[in-house]
C-alpha cells in the first residue's frame, strides 16, 4: 500500500527521516552529556526497549510508565509502572531509588492531560535530579508529528478525531471512533513559552528540519 511506503520512508524504516532525526537527537544527547555511561538515569515515560537498542548506556537506568514499561534487564535496567507525575511516590512504592543523577523524557510531557499535569511532571522532573533532558514536538511545526497530518494541531477536536480515524499514515490504526477522540484529547503539542514556563531553569533546545524548529528540548 502507498500509505505503508510513506511511513516507511519518512518513520518506520532505518533509513526512514524519523530514524535519522532520533540518531541525529542520540547524538545531541552525548555531547550535551559527555559522561552519561557513569549517570544514573530516570525515564520518565519511556520504555525498557528504547535503552537496549540505544547507542549509550548509562550506569543504571530506571523506566517509569504509566501503561507498558518494558522488561527488565538484571541491574542495569529496572522497568516499573507508574505515574510520571507523582513519580517520587511511584519509585517509593516500588521499592526503587528517588535520587538521580539526570532525568530523561522523551514524547511524554504533551500527553499527561492539560497545564495542571504538565505542572505536576515539570516539578517532578526538578526534584529528582540535577540535570534533565525533556524532548517534546513542537507545536507550530507545519506537520503534526504523531499523525503525520499538516496543520492537524490547529484544526477543530471533531476534524481531528476524523483525522485520527481515518488518515493512512497513522502509526497504529484506531479499532473505534472513541479510541481515535480519546488519542486526539490525549495530545497536546507545547510552544517554546510554554516550555520556558515548566522549566524556568534550562536551556530550550531547538531540532530543525528545512531551518524550522520541529521539537523542543528542556535542558539542565
């Protein structure tokens, strides 16, 4: 199918735009944080998966998320399940360490459900390390980054439930129109002020495409 093809070129594929883009942010990453194999690392909405195929390997890793963490791997991986924002009482009750030594989050912060939350994650975010990376897409890129959709962001919540339902480049196909509403209501993107305003104290970051921001970094 031509929809297929498409998302093979520009997401799915090794060679594929999104493929480069994230090796291009792996790097960004190191010569931001030269000593990340001696840090203890807080994954605040990713999953065990991303850190056994990633380039770098810190000291330790721990993954929290809300729905599917991933597996463990020994000690150097601890996958758990819990709530970004409220994360110190997450790792608490897991048993796990609420002291590191970078934060890293990744796609998460414009998914946890309005300003409030946000809120909640950013202060998280603060209290539990020194240092911190938060990647998130940018709002006033042309193209919608999640469904591939130009100017989907801007377009009314009804058009964009039609959008979620029925657009062919969709990473993973809705099984109702409920399922499609709920991932649209889910979604978020942030502007560059908005960013500042979580995270008064870092440097915002900027990836571009063709010069245009696309996504925006929080770091500290």
């Amino acid at each position: 199918m031509i929809a297929t093809r498409l998302r093979q070129v520009f997401v799915d594929s090794p060679n594929s735009f999104g493929a480069k883009a994230r090796l291009k942010r792996w790097e960004l990453f190191r010569e931001t944080f030269p000593n990340i194999e001696d840090m203890n690392l807080l994954d605040l909405g990713g999953t065990a998966e991303t850190w056994h195929r990633s380039p770098m390997k810190p000291r330790r890793v721990t993954v929290l998320n809300l729905f599917e963490p991933g597996e463990p791997d020994g000690d150097s991986i601890l996958a758990i399940k819990g709530d970004g924002c409220n994360a110190t009482a997450a790792l608490a009750a897991a048993g796990a360490g609420t002291h590191f030594d970078i934060v890293f989050s990744n796609s998460l912060i414009e998914h946890v459900g309005g300003h409030a939350r946000r809120c909640e994650l950013a202060s998280e975010i603060d209290g539990l390390a020194p240092r911190h990376w938060v990647q998130t897409p940018y709002r006033y890129f042309p193209v919608e980054p999640h469904w591939l959709f130009p100017g989907m962001q801007f377009m009314p919540v009804a058009a964009r439930v039609q959008v979620a339902n029925h657009w062919p480049l969709v990473h993973t196909r809705p099984n109702t129109i409920d399922e499609a509403r709920d991932a649209v209501l889910w979604t978020e993107l942030l502007s560059i002020a908005e960013m500042q305003d979580y995270f008064p104290t870092s440097t915002i970051l900027k990836e571009r495409v063709l010069g245009m921001a696309k996504s925006l970094i929080a770091v500290r």
